[in-house]
C-alpha cells in the first residue's frame, strides 16, 4: 500500500487519542492520529513522525499522522493500513494460490469479519489485527484491553464448527522482529482465547512489513508463541 503527499515532522505531545501536536517545517500543527491505541512507547517527546497531508482543504487537521520512527526502524501506526496490505497479499496470491473470491467487511453472526472468500472449494474468513507494539525485538499484541477481539475469536471458532477456515493474521507494523506473542501482561483474557481458538482450528498466522515513510506491504512470516 502506498501513501501520498508524505512530510516529516517532530512528535511534540498527544492530548488525545485522535489528536497530536506535531513541529512540521518550524510550525506547530494539530494532526489526525490514524491509531486510537495507547502506543505511549513510540510517540515520545521529540520522535520522527511521518504524516499525509489531507486532500481535503476544509477538513480540521491537514495531516494524518501515519508512521514514527523509533530506535531507527519506521514502524507504520495507521491502524487501517494492516486491512488495505493483507487484501492486496491475498489477491495477489500470496496467501492461496488457488483464489476464487474476496470480499471485505462480511457478516457471520454477531461480528463482521475483515476478509470473507473462496480458494479452491473452500469458503474462509480472515480477521486483521495490526500490531505495532514491540519490545527488544519481540512484538505482542494487544497494546490495551480489547472485548472486541476476545469476541472475533470466539466468532471465528464458531465459523470453524460450521465448516469455514479461519485465520487470524496479525500484521506486524514494521521489520526485523523476532516472534510473535499474545500479551498476557495487558490482557489475559485474549491470550487464553487466542490459544483456545488455534486450538480449535483457527489458524493463527503473523506477517511482518517492509515499511517506508511512504508505504507498506506484507514480507515474511513471524514465529507465533501461543
């Protein structure tokens, strides 16, 4: 995936969950932060932020914030960014061979899946999880408690009981880590279902990225540590 109209700035404070204070060219400037999560260990006083500047003139803030560079390594933080890079991986083949059908956004009972298709004969779901929390080189997701991903895998078990394959892939927003790994520390609930759900049958899979100031795209498989 690939961004457009890229400036650099300096990270200065975050008032909020949707807004950052960011030096952009000398000029202090209130931007969009594309990542509700915490993520208190990459925006830090003084960090090298990459931001997109808006299209759209008469919107509030002119630039979303998309990317930070910490330790040397640029780590994408744009929270949609994993969505749009797995679905063009799957179409280009690289997670089956053997696609039919995508479709995003698809319903199964209580939850709303990011992927729904067909490869050979079988039908598959696919939930996304981007994950940008990392710690000498080992990367854990989640960065705060989520009741919402707790109930994805639970949905995911019951797609796999009704006959679907499910995966869930969690993009890590950045290169050179060593394995995957649930956060029990932050969320113990998701790790124990997590391991319960590949226990019984939805495959956990975990990717990393080559990321620039201007793009993102899925590279390798990440060992996952249940």
């Amino acid at each position: 995936m690939r961004y457009e109209n890229i400036v650099e700035g300096r990270f200065l404070s975050r008032p909020n969950r949707f807004i950052a204070k960011v030096l952009i060219d000398g000029v202090e400037e209130t931007v969009h932060v594309k990542n509700t999560g915490r993520c208190r260990e990459l925006l830090v006083e003084n960090a090298t932020v990459f931001l997109e500047k808006s299209k759209n003139p008469a919107r509030k803030t002119a630039y979303d914030l998309v990317a930070v560079v910490k330790n040397g390594r640029i780590i994408n933080m744009d929270s949609y960014a994993p969505n749009i890079a797995v679905g063009e991986f799957i179409r280009q083949g690289k997670l089956f061979s053997d696609l039919k059908i995508l479709k995003s956004e698809y319903k199964f009972n209580n939850s709303r899946f990011d992927f729904y298709g067909i490869h050979g004969e079988k039908e598959f779901f696919v939930e996304v999880k981007g994950v940008t929390l990392e710690e000498n080189n080992v990367v854990r997701f989640p960065d705060a408690p989520t009741t919402r991903g707790v109930k994805h895998l639970s949905e995911l078990e019951d797609a796999v009981k009704s006959g679907y394959e499910a995966y869930v892939l969690f993009v890590v927003q950045m290169k050179g880590v060593s394995h995957f790994e649930p956060n029990y520390k932050t969320h113990k609930e998701f790790g124990e279902a997590l391991k319960k759900a590949a226990e019984n049958g939805v495959k956990v899979l975990c990717f990393d990225c080559e990321v620039t100031a201007d793009s993102m795209d899925l590279r390798d498989k990440v060992e996952v540590l249940l």
